[in-house]
C-alpha cells in the first residue's frame, strides 16, 4: 500500500498570541461582568457574569486555565521525550513536571483541592491567611518541589532558568499569596463583595500570566533547541 506523508506546521509565536489574546478578552469580559455585579446591581446578566467570573467554578475562565495548563504539559512531554533521547540524565525531571502540570490542569478543572478546606480548617482550627487550609498543603508541595528541582534549574540555559523562576514568581503570588490575602479578608468580611472580587481577580490573573509565561518559555526553549516534531499514520 501506497504510504502518504505529511507535515504540520506550527508558528510557535501564533499559538503564544493567540493564548495572550484570549487570556485579554477573558480580563475584558471579567471586568466588565463585575462592573454590571457590584456597580450596577446587575448579578446575572442573562448568566454572563457567572460565565465570566474569575472566581467561579466551571466556566470560561476555569476551563481556559486548565487548557493552559495541559498544553504546559504536553510540550513538557515533548522536550521530555526529546531530551530522552539525547541522553540528558535530567530528562525523568521534565518528565515529572510533565505531570505535575497535567495534576494542575485536572485541579483546576474539579476543583480537588479546595475538598481539604473544611477537614484541615476544622482539624487545625485555622482562620485569617489560612482560611483557605488548602494553602498549608501548597505550600509544602512548592517546597519540596523546589528542592527535588533545584540542581535542575541550574543546568538549564540561563534564559530558560530565568523564565522559568519569574513565571514561578508570579503564578505562586496569585495561587498562594493573593489566596491567603482572599482568605484573609473574607474570614473578616464573610459574603463575595467588590474588594473580595478585585482580590481574586488579581489572583486568576496571576495565575494565568504565570502559566503563560511558562509556555513562553517552554516554546521558545524548543525552538531554540530546534526540536522537529513529525507525525505518521499507519495502516
């Protein structure tokens, strides 16, 4: 049988616009959704504002953050696979990150971790920054594994490394930092209110700008590496 080939071109700084564009129109809608909330009195808004709200579960902005996510894991499998196969002995480590973001794409998605809120709140009786208990368990997790990385990110080119710690920065000041300020404030201020929503607002913004970050590092680190990608098809 005749076999047929073919190839995919992809402009890696298309799909880097595209991702920025979207996380942009999803910022527009946001705000303007919590204008027509809090400033208007308008919560429903034929349900816009609920499929647009940063802090809310399953919709628009939930999904684009977990898609953000799975992509960074794909193309962490991709180098993974690749630095396989040059023999970098480092290459288990993408490999790992791979599916800690693939755990991070289905999180954000279900939701799984804020199940540890009430038990660790209630067990431990925590309130203020830890309000939101799922935080002490975050926190554990980025420390161990920013010591099971540490060597790892020294070996890497200087610019990736770089890219990598400010995308780290940023995500972990939205996911945890802005996190335990949200708790914090409702702990005192119970019921979702405008200052609650700006709170969170910053902290899926944060989160979204410090994934996309990463996969700007990660896309270019391919290209940089000049990785060929080719598909086959067999019968």
């Amino acid at each position: 049988m005749e076999k047929k080939s073919f190839s995919i071109l992809i402009s890696f700084k298309k799909v880097f616009k595209i991702i920025i564009c979207m996380f942009l129109i999803l910022l527009f809608f946001n705000i303007i959704t919590g204008y027509f909330k809090f400033i208007l009195g308008h919560p429903y808004v034929y349900g816009m504002v609920r499929l647009f709200d940063f802090d809310s579960e399953s919709n628009i902005p939930t999904y684009f953050s977990s898609f953000i996510l799975l992509f960074s894991a794909v193309l962490l499998q991709i180098i993974a696979l690749f630095e396989k196969n040059k023999g970098n002995i480092f290459s288990y480590k993408w490999s790992f990150l791979s599916l800690v973001f693939l755990f991070l794409s289905i999180d954000e998605a279900s939701s799984t971790h804020e199940l540890f809120i009430l038990p660790l709140r209630e067990k431990f009786n925590l309130s203020g920054i830890f309000y939101y208990s799922w935080i002490i368990l975050g926190i554990i997790f980025v420390l161990l594994l920013l010591i099971f990385y540490y060597r790892f990110l020294f070996e890497l080119p200087k610019e990736t490394r770089n890219k990598f710690v400010i995308a780290g920065i940023v995500y972990l000041t939205g996911a945890i930092a802005f996190e335990m300020i949200g708790g914090y404030y409702i702990d005192l201020n119970p019921g979702k209110t405008l200052i609650y929503a700006l709170i969170t607002s910053f902290e899926e913004s944060l989160e979204m700008l410090g994934v996309i970050i990463f996969i700007n590092s990660l896309l270019h680190y391919i290209e940089k590496k000049k990785f060929e990608i080719s598909l086959s098809f067999r019968r």
